[in-house]
C-alpha cells in the first residue's frame, strides 16, 4: 500500500510592479482559483516554487490565495527522499 507524507508551505506574493496593485489571483464561489494579470508579477516566482519542491519529490495537491499569501499542500510517496 503506498504511503504519503504531507507538507504544506505559505508563500507571500511578490510586489506587483506596475502602480495598479491588482488582484493576482482571483477564486469563485466554489473554490477554483486562476491566474489573473501576471504581467504584474509575473509567474517565474511560482515556476521556482514548483521546480523546488518537484526535485525533492513533492507533488502539489491543492492551492489556495488570501491576502497575497499563497498555501500550498504538498504529497510525496513517503519511499521518495530529498532535501526537505
């Protein structure tokens, strides 16, 4: 039977760079959250993320956005070990 490990991280968005500080992130009624305006920020901050925690065997289970923090719940088979 395959076990998992769980981790969940919080990462503070970066400074937009224009003078409109618009929302990056928008979520619905149900939960579903998009990407909205990266041209802002950017996504290179969180391809970094996602590259960092994919070498040490994290796979991302869910995301969510509240007040420029993104939380992140992360899942790896407890058999896969790297760098925590």
């Amino acid at each position: 039977m395959t076990q998992w490990e769980y981790q969940i991280t919080v990462h503070v968005l970066p400074e937009p760079e224009k003078e409109d500080k618009g929302s990056v992130f928008e979520c619905d009624q149900a939960g579903q959250c998009f990407v909205h305006d990266t041209s802002q920020i950017g996504i290179g901050w969180l391809e970094n993320i996602f590259r960092d925690k994919g070498k040490d065997g994290w796979e991302l289970v869910q995301s969510g956005y509240h007040h420029r923090e993104l939380l992140c719940i992360w899942k790896r088979n407890k058999k896969v070990r790297g760098k925590s």
